[in-house]
C-alpha cells in the first residue's frame, strides 16, 4: 500500500516512466549551450517549453484504466534538464549552485577516474561534442576559465510514438530554439555531426508482419526489466503487482520469517523527500527549487557487436566441449552465464541450464507476441499473462544460489542489482537472520534510455554507430550511480572477484599495466564438469561521452524562467 502521495503534476514524467515501453520507441535527446552574456534567452526558452513539458500525471494505457485524474497519452513528449554550468549560465545565484553536489559540479568529464573512463574509454575516444565538453571544463587537470566553462548547459529530449509524430515535435522545438539568439544546438553526435542524438527500440516483425518495438538491445537480450519500484509511483494496485523484484526484501523476523517486497522510498529517486535512511537527501536552498527534482546521468555507450558475437563464439566451442554441450546450448549458456539472464530475459536463478530454459520458453510461447501488441490492445487474459511473465523475470533473490552456481557472482546481473546476494547473514543457518536487501536499497537507479543505430544482424561489425543510450535517474549521483559504476561494475571485490571488471560493461583494458580480462563461471560441485574461465575479455561496451544533468520539478522551471530562485 502505497503510503506517500506525490504531486505527480510537479514531477517530469521521465522520472515516473520509461517511455520507451509505454508506446514512445521513438526518442532524439537535443543539447544547448547558452551565452552566458545573454542569460535572458535562456530563461525565456525555459519559459517557453515549460507549458510543454510532460509530467507524471498519469496516462490512461487502456479502456480498463481506472486511475482518478489519469489522462490521455500525448502523441509526443518533451523533457528537459540543466549542467551545473548550464544553471551557471542561466544566472541562478552562486549561493544556490555552490550547495548543490560536488560530483554533479565536476561533471563527467571531472569524475572519469571514479567510472572507469580510461583507455578506450578516455574523453579523448567520445564524440566531438562531448570531447569538446571535457577539453573545455578540464585542461591539465585544472578548471578552465571561466569563459570557456560548460559547452554543453540544456538537454531536451522528445519521445514519440511514430517519426511522423517525432517530426512533428521537432519542427516546434526548432522554432522555440530559433526564437532565442543566445541559444546554440550543438552539433557533433556521432559520425555524421547530426544536431541531435537520435535514439531507438529495436524493431521486429509482430503478429500481422508490421514491424513493432521490441526490448532488445545490439547484443540480442531483452533489456530494461527490473526498473525500481518507489514509493508513491504507481497506484496501489499496480504497485503491489510491480513491487516484487524490484523494491526492496524487507528483513526477516520470527513474526514475519518470510521476507516481502516493498517499494524503496521515494527520495533514493525524487529530492525533497525522506529516502531509505529516513533522512532528506542534502539540497540547495530554497527547497522549492531542488524538491521533485532529481539527477540525471546520460552516457553513451557503444557496443562493438562484431567483438562480442566473435568472442562468445570462440570461447563457446570451448565452453561446449568442456562441458559436453552441443553448439547452440553452449553459446547461449555461455551468453547467460556472462549476462545472467537467457537472451529473453529469463534469469539463470529461474532456469540454471539450457534444457531448463528451453522448458519453460515452452511454456510461456505465447507471451512475446502478446509483449509486441500495444497495452491498450490487449485483452485482460492477455494482460495477465504478460504479468505473470514479468513477475518470473523479476521476482528472484540470489538466496538459493549462494555459492553462484547458477548464476556466477560476476555476472552482469549480480553487478548491476545485487539483491540480497550482500546480504551479511545469506549462509546463516536461521532465515529469521537476515536483513533483505539493506545495502542494495542504497545503491538502486531508474534507467531511461534506449539503444540508438542499426546494426545488421547477418553481418554485425564494431564500426558505425549502434549502442545504447544510457539514462539513469537518483537523488545522489556519488552513492547511486558513481557507487555502482566504480564498486560493482568496475571491481570485483564485493563478488569474490577480486578486480575482475564486469564482463559485459567493464572496462577491461584499462591501459598497458593494468587489465582485469577473465569471467569465471563455477562447477557445480555435484556435478563432473570443471569451472570455466572466459578469459582475455575485449572490451565490449566503450564509452562515446556524456555529462550529469539537474532534473527539475515543474515548479522549479518556473522559478529558473523567471529568475526568481532566491536562497534566502
């Protein structure tokens, strides 16, 4: 039961929702840079779209909706976001800018060495715009001058449900930037400098032929499953059939030995309201200006597809042979063990083998169709379905895998959302011993990207542009997101590891002395085949750029148009 109520009219509806599966496959994500000496266009370019921007007021997503105040769907939506010096340049007092986070000061460019933005990784590889960004607010590790700080201040993003409607939407950003002489789209994304970066659901053919979105990504998994579940976001209803898997274990007690899922609370996401601690997360004054706002990183990764597919498939004849298993069962066991889901998403907690996984692909058959249809489409037998087939790709714990038999402790899926895998008493004896997700609760981030290219799948190749757009929302960028990044992407050591890197994210060359190049998967110990060790990773996934972003609340925007953001 849902115990806070949000002022979903005062919240940007990015935070509440990831358009990409609410019918929004399609997205462009636009940067500016304002001239600090004409900080009035600025503002009135804020003032301008501010009437525009999507909220959380929630949707009507079919004829049974029965949410009090929901609305229609927009065809389009539009969202937007500020740099610290973004803000700089809008001309918000220095009293409010210098309480806000360190990390968010810095930026990405300044954080590189805590995310493992080195090697091939470095901001000297990223796209010209955001090589320029890092040149111009770091030079000889120090500060640029003042002048030349912040190319990229504004991003706005639109997501739609056709081109025709993407089109549509552009034209009207266009003219609004037009309108502002101080304003300047920046070029640069990409290989063909395009003035926006565009980005995309992977389309397939659905029950009629029509090609429709998908939740793939360029490595041929279902992609964006256990996005969290806080406090306030959904109705309650919906909340309890959401929550399992993706809030947090509450700890176990004589009175209630069986752990339950709740929702997280709602400031590990929106500020200005109590997190997991129980206390407010630290804002910059005047609190109307931080409250229902919330931090946004957007980093772009590029996926070396050929690299990857050429790689799984030399160590899977390997992997086949020391394990007995025929081609096609080694390749897409080895993908899992990597991973830690099968390519549909199924996690290895679920179905550890191939032949378990073949087993129940058998009895779920129907459910990607019905995914491929729109909500509103769907019958409710149809809909149920589809939950249940969710809840089996979500509700999990890694209590019974304790040793990482099933699914390694390296995995990318361990990594990324650890459950109640560091949970201190998981091997105690007494189930009433254990204390849920507490150290996970902390560390949780809503995702909001999409992949962005093509990639021909009968001739995959590392070069051109194809990868993901990665966007994470949290109230704390150093504990949320900087945390998981450099603690469980980048070393191993809470995994048992030891600086074994993520083997699908990781970094892996780091430079000539340094490497963390192997992913090993265990034996069962009941069993008669050995470990394996997937060794020598090549870098799947390298970074192409990015920055940290302020997301404000609808109150907020009209505070920055205005000019009125007073600290005291």
């Amino acid at each position: 039961m849902s115990t806070t109520h949000l002022n979903l009219a005062d919240i940007q509806g990015n935070v509440v929702r990831a358009y990409g599966r609410f019918g929004f496959p399609c997205a462009r994500y636009y940067f500016l840079r304002v001239d600090p000496q004409q900080s009035a266009d600025g503002r009135a370019l804020v003032d301008r779209v501010r009437r525009r921007i999507t909220t959380a007021v929630r949707w009507r997503e079919g004829p049974n909706e029965t949410a009090p105040g929901a609305v229609e769907p927009p065809d389009s939506t539009l969202n937007i976001a500020f740099t610290f010096y973004g803000l700089l340049a809008l001309g918000l007092p220095t009293s409010v800018l210098a309480r806000m986070p360190p990390e968010f000061i810095e930026g990405m460019p300044g954080r590189t060495y805590i995310l493992g933005d080195e090697g091939d990784n470095a901001p000297e590889h990223w796209d010209p715009i955001w090589r320029t960004n890092a040149e111009k607010r770091v030079g000889s590790g120090q500060t640029a001058a003042d002048g030349e700080l912040g190319h990229v201040h504004i991003w706005l993003s639109i997501n739609a449900r056709s081109m025709e409607q993407m089109e549509a939407a552009h034209e009207t950003l266009m003219a609004d930037i037009a309108a502002h002489s101080g304003l300047r789209l920046l070029p640069g994304h990409g290989a063909d400098g395009a003035d926006y970066q565009a980005a995309s659901a992977i389309f397939a053919p659905g029950p009629d032929d029509t090609l429709v979105p998908t939740g793939k990504e360029h490595f041929g998994f279902t992609d964006g499953i256990g996005d969290p579940v806080f406090d306030g976001r959904y109705e309650p209803d919906a909340q309890a059939r959401r929550v399992k898997g993706r809030g947090r274990l509450t700890p176990a007690t004589e009175q209630q030995p069986d752990q339950q899922w709740v929702p997280l609370a709602t400031g590990e996401f929106l500020l200005g309201h109590a997190d997991e601690s129980q206390e407010l997360p630290p804002t910059a004054p005047p609190w109307e200006f931080t409250r229902n706002g919330t931090y946004m990183v957007f980093r772009k990764l590029h996926q070396n597809v050929k690299t990857f597919h050429d790689y799984m498939a030399e160590q899977a004849a390997l992997f086949g042979r020391l394990w007995g298993l025929e081609a096609e069962a080694a390749l897409a066991t080895l993908k899992a063990k990597l991973v830690g889901r099968w390519a549909d998403g199924i996690p290895l907690i679920a179905a550890p083998t191939y032949d378990d996984w073949r087993r129940l692909q058998s009895q779920w058959r129907d459910v990607p169709a019905i995914g491929l249809k729109p909500r509103a489409e769907r019958t409710p037998a149809e809909q149920a379905r589809k939950d249940a087939f969710d809840d089996l790709l979500a509700n999990f714990t890694f209590g019974d895998d304790k040793d990482g038999i099933k699914c390694p402790y390296g995995a990318h899926l361990r990594r990324v959302n650890t459950r109640d895998m560091l949970d201190p008493e998981l091997h105690s004896d007494s189930p009433q011993a254990r204390t849920g997700s507490s150290l996970n609760k902390r560390r949780r981030i809503l995702r909001r990207g999409l992949p962005y290219g093509h990639v021909d799948p009968d001739n995959p190749t590392d070069d051109g542009e194809h990868g993901v757009i990665f966007i994470a929302l949290c109230a704390s960028l150093s504990r949320q997101f900087e945390f998981l990044q450099q603690q469980w992407i980048q070393y191993g050591l809470d995994f048992n590891t030891g600086n074994d890197t993520c083997p699908l994210v990781g970094n892996h060359r780091l430079d000539e002395q340094r490497s963390a190049t192997k992913h090993v998967i265990a034996a069962d110990p009941a069993g008669d085949t050995p470990p394996f060790i997937a060794a020598d990773l090549p870098n799947f996934v390298t970074t192409r750029g990015g920055d940290y972003f302020f997301l404000p609340g609808i109150n907020a925007l009209r505070m920055i148009a205005q000019g009125s953001v007073d600290p005291t």
